[in-house]
C-alpha cells in the first residue's frame, strides 16, 4: 500500500504545480516525505526583542522590532546596495542589501512595524545588519508569536513565489497536520531507544520542525542524528559483512623468491615500523581466503609505493598478476618509472598501459598480459578497457581511488574469476570519523610514520613585499643545484583571470631569473597533453631550475630534487590542496620550504588555514583542520554510487553519536545478522522499503 509520503509535492494543500515545480527544481523536494525530511537548519526565538541600544561587538544574531524610516541606494555597479534605516525607540540601525533590492522595494513599507532578524557588523565605527530577514509583526504573531520559529535553506526564486522560509514552515505545517504515527512509524528497536534515552520517531519529526522549546529541538535532533547514523553505520558494517562472507579471495600461500630477492637484495633502505605493520595486515587478509579490501592511508612521502610492491610481488610469487591503476597518465608514468627502478636487475616484468600506448606496442601488451607474461602492469582508466584480458589477476591497487567512479572501478574486480584482492591508496589523511562513514565497509591501515632521513619541510608566511626576499633565496637554492615550483591557483569560474596571473607571474619570474642561466618551465590546464607531459620531463630531467605552474602537479611529479614550493594567493586554496602541493618537495634529503604568499589582507578562515600549515606537517591533524572549516560536503566526491549526503548530522561534532550508533549497529548485526528476531522487525521492514532509494537491497 502506497505510503502519503510518496505523494507528489504538488498534491499538498498550499504547493499547486507552479511551486511544485520550483520545490522539485530548486530544493529537490519532490514528495510529501522530501518536505518531511527537509529540516530547518537554525531557529529563531520569537518571544525575545532586542532593543538597538542593546547592540555590541559581541551580539551575534538579533531580533529587533521597529520600523523603516525610508530607503536610499548608495555606489554604483558592483558596490551597488540598498541601505534603509531601521528605527525603534532607542536608536537607528543601518540594514543593507546588495541583492534582491527590487523585490525589497516592492514588499517592504515604510512607516509599517516589522521584526528584523539578522547579525550585526561592525562598518566604519557604526552597526549594520546585512541581508536581514524582514517579517511583518501581524504575520509574526499568526504564527503564534512566540517560542522557536523553524528557519529553512530557500533561494531567490522560490522566495519570489512565497516559498521564504516562512512559506516553507507553512506547508510543512499543513503536512504535519495530514500525517500521524501510522505514516512514519517507529523502526529503532524500544531497547535501543530506551538505553540512549530517544523519542519517538514521530514526535521527533514533529519537534524537528516546530519545537516547543530548546529542550524539545535538542531531543529532536539527538534522536534524528543517531537514526541518520545508526542506518548508514548498518548499511556499511553489513556490506563489509556480506564481502567477507560471500567475496572468496586467492590465497598467497608463498613468499619465497621474488619478495625475498626484493626485500633481502634490492630494497635500498629499512622499512620503517609502520610499513611493516601494514604488510603483516595484508598478509594476514591474503591468507585469509577472503578477497582484502584494505584501504591504505599514508601521507605523501611516507613510502606507500614499497608496500604496493611488496603486496604485488607477493601475488607474483604465488602466480598471479597485479595491476596499479592511477587517475592520471603523469601519475601512472611515475609509478611505472619507480617500480621499474625498483625491479631493475629482477626477473620480474612491468609494463605501461595508458592511452598513449597505441599500435603494436599495445598489441604485445595485451598479447603478454593474455597469456601471463606480464607480472605488474601499471596504467590509467585504460586498464579497464574490455580487450584488457588478463590470464590471472590476483591482485588490484588503486592509487587516489576517490578519482575513480564506482562503476570504473568495478570492472575490475570482474577480470578474473575470483575476484581480486585490492589495495586502495590515498595520500590524502582521511580523518577517523570520516573513514568510519566513508570506507566503514573496508579495512583501513595507516602509515603514520615518514622514511628515516625525511626532514620535515620549513613552511613560512610571506607577503608581496617579501617578493626580492624570496627570489634571493630562489637563487641561493637553485646555486646549490636544487629546483622550484611556483603555483598559481586555478579555479574554474574565474580561469581566463587565474590564467592571466599565471602568465603575469611567469613574465615577472622570467626578468628575475633570466636565460642563459636560468631556464623555466610553465605547465597549466589548457595546454595540449604532449606540450605539457615535455615541459614536465624537462624538469624532471633538471634542465629547467624553476617550474611555474597551475595546480596540475599536485598530484604526479617525483622530483627529489625540488627543495622550494611557492604557492601564489596561498589563500584561495583549502587546507588539503596546500598540503598536497606542499608534498612535491621534501622527497629528497635536503632541508625543503613551503612558502606560502598571500596578499596583506586576510579573513579569519584565511589566517587559520596559513597558521595551521606553518604549524604542522602532520596529514591527518591537517585533514580534521579542514574538515572543521569546509565540513563533510559531498563525503564521497560527485563520481561515488550512493554517495553520503547527511541531512542532519555532522561529522565534526556528532563524534559521539556516530561512535554509538556505528556500536549499536555492530551489536546488533552480531546477535541477529538477518534482522529476523521479533524486536528488529519494524527495522527489517523499514530498511527493505527504503531499499530502491537507499541502496539498502544487499542488507534485507
């Protein structure tokens, strides 16, 4: 029987098609269950009145109630803003509008008394509210005037069409007025509810949205966050469950004379104690019988390349092949140099497959790959190609995985009758309560230490007037024989502008460090793979001193060499991209530098993100800095099946929650892995319906 929640959003009394169509196109609410499920993310106490008298530089968001005396347009083109005055019997108030001025002629009077809502700045020595939100003191108090008001996430056009946050809150109260118990009936077992001390799941729905008090928001969310958890963390225990059941791996029994003759004659220093800690994790899975799905984090230059060699050379010790797939061809270039450096001298072949490699020399590939000639082949998406056969792939290693899709990464795992065992690598630090949510389905080990001899690289601050500083020690170091980057930020909307700089940036350098004795390479996006792929060898090979580039090397170059990383506008980058570019050096012995050059003029956000890298080296402290500032966002990247978009939680401070809940799942699948007993029931029957939407078919 079809459910009042699957009913179209138009059907509601108060939508109708129009706003049925801006709901569906604007805020992807298609049913009465999306509207349901829409939560507001702040609320605003309508019983408390502030007075202007009352303003400070400490006051944060405000009510205040008076009226708006008139309105005048100040600068012009971009600096363009509506300002009106805003009066109650204690002071004016400047409130300013750079957007939607028009519709705020329209519907604002003067002379009439409104509540105004918003944050006060401080501008020039006077306050002044920003964008405030202006409701009518009549409507105000028909929605009953006081306690907490839901305020929702909207946009322009659904405003124009009455669909504010406060037209949200009304149809989301008719909803709630069509809906009881019956419709979203209670599935989280009473023991479960009981032992966290949890609402119901219709009362927290009918809180979420129009909560009495604090207290009754507070229980609301509570509730909603660990159900929100508590699903996913069930979603993923079970699949990893359901891998190591039914997913039969390959044994590697053997490890005898390719990863000995590697280890005791060719590995050139000692492993450090975390590298062999992984090892002995892989060997373990390997041995198993079950296929490994181990996702490897080590940040860059920790040596993750020697595991993956050691893993593929225990693969081919026991007949089978390996594959190392990268997501760019520089990438999979680099990867297929070192391994090959590594082996020379070994009776073991490597061979490069990318889509460069064409003609005859594709054919031998393929031909050898066929019929188990080829140990380690390394290469792009092109390893995924149907006429890719190989004769038995045992082992599959993935370096940056989140660059490959789901489904790319999938027709791998077919290539071999049992499927094989995979190795993912990121040099990107994940942090716990991300990989929790993210990779809970794989094993995850950590290479937490750097190779003995790694110095940590010097990052320091710089402003434009430390320019002649800078290409003085620019020159002192290339005088020692060492290299440098220079790069610049390319973000999309802006390209042709970022472009300019880069060229500008490339002029300016070219004068400092002129030819014959000084030689440049530039690399950026919009060049032709072949130009870019030479201008990135010649570097490589040190006949150029100092590469000026976008951020296309953030992932890709070797160069031990380099000792210098400039970034340009250091702020307009997140903290995980500087950490990435920083990486390209430090991968040599010497003492390497990071400098970081911004303009003088720095947000709070900017000044943070510059500390924390001149703070520290260290990945992961880095990846919870970041994920403290941007938040999860899109936690698996635009190119993940089933992505995980949290309505309601978040990984930065529900920690706790989601350790309980990811508990309660674990126990629960333990004791009754089939949901079959009498009190887990209602969850069976919750998550087999929610089955299409939520991928959640492989847990009923």
């Amino acid at each position: 029987m079809a459910s009042i929640l699957d009913s179209p959003i138009e059907y509601l009394k108060g939508v109708g098609p129009q706003r049925g169509e801006l709901l569906r196109k604007q805020l992807d609410i298609k049913t009465f269950g999306d509207l349901l499920y829409y939560y507001p993310f702040r609320y605003v106490d309508r019983s408390i009145i502030h007075t202007i008298a009352e303003i400070n530089p400490l006051s944060q968001y405000i009510q205040l109630k008076g009226k708006i005396t008139g309105f005048r347009t100040i600068g012009d083109k971009r600096s363009k803003r509506l300002v009106a005055s805003f009066m109650d019997k204690t002071g004016e108030i400047d409130l300013v509008w750079f957007q939607r001025s028009d519709w705020i002629l329209k519907t604002v009077k003067t002379n009439t008394e409104y509540i105004i809502f918003g944050k006060p700045n401080l501008f020039n020595g006077e306050f002044n509210i920003v964008h405030p939100e202006v409701d009518d003191v009549k409507e105000i108090n028909e929605d009953g005037g006081k306690g907490l008001q839901p305020v929702y996430s909207t946009t322009d056009l659904c405003r124009k069409k009455g669909l504010d946050t406060r037209g949200i809150a009304k149809i989301t109260k008719t909803l709630m007025e069509h809906i009881s118990e019956y419709d979203v009936p209670e599935f989280l077992p009473t023991y479960l509810r009981d032992s966290f001390r949890l609402i119901n799941r219709y009362s927290s729905l009918s809180s979420i949205h129009f909560p009495k008090n604090e207290k009754a928001a507070h229980e609301a969310q509570r509730r909603l966050k660990f159900e929100e958890l508590f699903l996913l963390q069930l979603q993923l225990i079970k699949l990893k469950s359901n891998r190591q059941q039914v997913s039969k791996g390959v044994v590697l029994k053997n490890i005898d004379h390719l990863f000995d003759e590697f280890y005791n004659k060719h590995l050139k220093f000692e492993l450090t104690g975390a590298q062999k800690r992984v090892l002995k994790e892989i060997r373990r899975d390997t041995l198993s019988g079950k296929q490994m799905n181990r996702l490897l984090q080590g940040d860059v230059g920790s040596g993750k390349t020697v595991v993956a060699l050691l893993t593929m050379l225990m693969a081919a010790d026991n007949g089978f092949q390996s594959c190392l797939m990268a997501p760019t061809e520089i990438l999979a270039n680099q990867h297929f140099e070192s391994l090959s450096q590594m082996l020379a001298g070994m009776n073991v072949q490597v061979a490069l497959l990318t889509g460069n490699v064409k003609g005859k020399a594709r054919q031998n590939i393929l031909q050898n790959l066929a019929e188990g000639k080829i140990h380690i082949v390394v290469g792009t998406h092109a390893l995924i190609e149907e006429q890719v056969v190989f004769q038995n792939l045992g082992m599959v290693v993935i370096d940056e995985q989140h660059r490959f899709g789901v489904a790319q990464r999938a027709k791998l795992w077919n290539k071999n009758t049992t499927p094989p065992h995979i190795l993912v690598m990121t040099a990107t630090p994940i942090p716990r309560t991300l990989a929790m949510t993210v990779y809970g389905d794989l094993d995850v080990s950590v290479i937490d230490e750097l190779p003995p001899g790694r110095k940590p690289i010097s990052t320091l601050h710089k402003t434009d007037a430390h320019r002649a500083q800078l290409f003085g020690f620019m020159k002192n170091e290339i005088e020692k024989g060492r290299q440098v980057y220079v790069v610049y930020p390319l973000i999309e909307e802006s390209e042709a502008l970022d472009l300019k700089h880069l060229m500008d940036g490339y002029d300016s350098i070219s004068r400092a460090f002129p030819k014959p004795q000084y030689q440049l390479s530039i690399v950026h996006g919009r060049m032709k793979p072949a130009d870019k792929d030479f201008e990135m060898q010649r570097f490589v090979r040190n006949e150029t001193q100092i590469m000026v580039a976008t951020t296309v090397i953030e992932v890709g170059v070797n160069v031990p060499n380099a000792s210098i990383m400039v970034i340009e506008n250091a702020e307009r980058f997140g903290l995980a991209q500087l950490h990435q570019l920083r990486g390209r050096v430090g991968r040599g012995a010497e003492q390497s530098y990071c400098i970081l050059m911004t303009g003088n003029k720095l947000s709070q956000e900017s000044k943070h993100r510059i500390s924390v890298m001149c703070s520290t080296n260290d990945g992961f402290k880095i990846a919870e800095e970041d994920l403290k500032l941007r938040g999860p966002g899109d936690l698996q990247g635009t190119q993940q099946s089933g992505s995980v978009n949290l309505r309601i939680a978040d990984l930065v401070h529900d920690a706790a929650i989601l350790e309980a809940a990811r508990k309660s799942a674990q126990k629960i699948l333990e004791e009754d892995a089939a949901l079959h007993k009498p009190e887990h029931q209602p969850l069976l029957s919750y998550l087999s319906k929610s089955s299409k939407q939520n991928s959640w078919s492989k847990i009923s």
